[in-house]
C-alpha cells in the first residue's frame, strides 16, 4: 500500500539559511500534519491542512510556514535557521478530519543545522 | 485534552505477551484511545485505536476499562521487532486534528 512520502531525507543546512521539506499524502487522504521530533524528546505538533486550509496550528516558530497545494502535498518552509531546529519532522495524512481519521507518518526528514 | 501516563520502560521476553498499560482518568465520553509505536526514530506507526469496546486486529489488542479512565495493549507474542516506544494517545476533544504525544513506554523485548 503507498505511504506518505517525504524528501528530502536528509538534509544539511547552515545557521540562517532556509530550508524547505515536502510531504506527499497517501492517495486520497486530504489533511496533512506536520510534526517535529527534537533529540530524545516526543514528536511535537506543528500545523496542520484540510483540503488547503489551515485547521490548526502548534508551537511553531513565526520563523515556520506551510502551505497546502491543490494536489494535496504540502511544504514546510523553515527560515532564519537556528541550531535548535535540528530535528526530524514528520508528516502524516489522513482522510478527513474528525475524530477517528487515522494519521498515517511518513519516514521523517532529518534536519541538520551547523 | 486528557493527559495520559504510562511507565516509561517495560520488558517482555520473546514469545511471551506485552502488556502496556496507560492511564487516562481524564478522558471524556467522545475522545478515542490511540496507540502507535515508534522504531528507532522511524514514523510513528499506527497499532489500534478504539472508543469503549475492545478491540483486536492483527497486530494488537486493546482493552479499555468500563470507566474508560485506563487502558491495556496487549502485544500476544512479542518479538525483537517489537522493541520501540509505544505512545497511548487521547485524541484532542476539541480540536481533532492533533496527536499530543506523551512520553511513551520504551518496550525492550529480550531474547
């Protein structure tokens, strides 16, 4: 069965460059949630898109944006990068958004901010 | 939205049944109990999920209390594979999109 993709895997970047991730849903699923996973701590909730809008939001830095496109996938924008956004962030879909539309994850990106 | 507690570690002997036991005394009457795993930061992997009933698939079993205030998943026959962090997750009443995730059972599961 197809999951939900993630690219890039892995990714390097400098402190104050900026970086973008993509998540693509699993067919059909047409809600997003992107969450961020620092060292030895629990995934933390980011921000989330049904059909293109937003539906809620998280911790996330003024620094972060997302966006939602009409084919489903979505990009985390990461700006100003500081050291403390090293982490993996995970993407996971669903279909709908009520209360038991399961989330599926994807792999992850690894973010390395030098 | 309901905290829930787990022990932070666990062991299992392979082949034997895994146990993991969390904590909701907080729950409300329409918040389901999730539970997914997660493998040596792999994506967090969906097991069960369920409401009031028990509830059994192919990879777990979960059985919720009367007062739905605790639940157990049950791993029938625990393998090296199974070795993760397994979170039991409340989801959020009102707003339904997030996962808060606590911090899990560490479950080491031993030759």
């Amino acid at each position: 069965a197809a999951g939900v993709i993630q690219s890039p895997r892995h990714l390097i970047k400098e402190k104050r460059e900026t970086a973008t991730l993509k998540c693509y849903p699993i067919p059909r699923h047409d809600t997003v949630y992107w969450y961020q996973q620092g060292p030895g701590q629990d995934p933390q909730f980011l921000i989330s898109f049904y059909e293109k809008m937003q539906s809620d939001k998280g911790s996330i830095p003024d620094r972060f944006s997302a966006q939602q496109f009409s084919d489903y996938h979505s990009e985390l924008n990461m700006s100003s990068l500081e050291l403390g956004d090293s982490a993996l962030y995970f993407c996971a879909s669903s279909f709908g958004q009520g209360d038991i539309d399961t989330q599926y994850f994807g792999p992850g990106t690894r973010l390395t901010v030098l | 939205d309901a905290k829930t507690t787990q022990p932070p570690s666990m062991d299992c002997a392979e082949g034997r049944a895994a146990n993991l036991p969390c904590n909701h005394s907080t729950i409300s009457g329409n918040e389901y109990v999730y539970w997914y795993r997660q493998i040596h930061s792999q994506g967090p992997q969906y097991i069960i999920h369920g409401l009031k009933n028990n509830e059994t698939n192919e990879m777990a079993s979960l059985i919720i209390t009367e007062d739905r205030k605790s639940s157990t998943l049950i791993l029938p026959h625990a393998t090296l594979r199974d070795t993760a962090v397994y979170y039991c997750i409340v989801r959020g009443r009102y707003n339904f999109n997030k996962f808060y995730f606590g911090s899990g059972t560490k479950l080491n599961v031993k030759p």
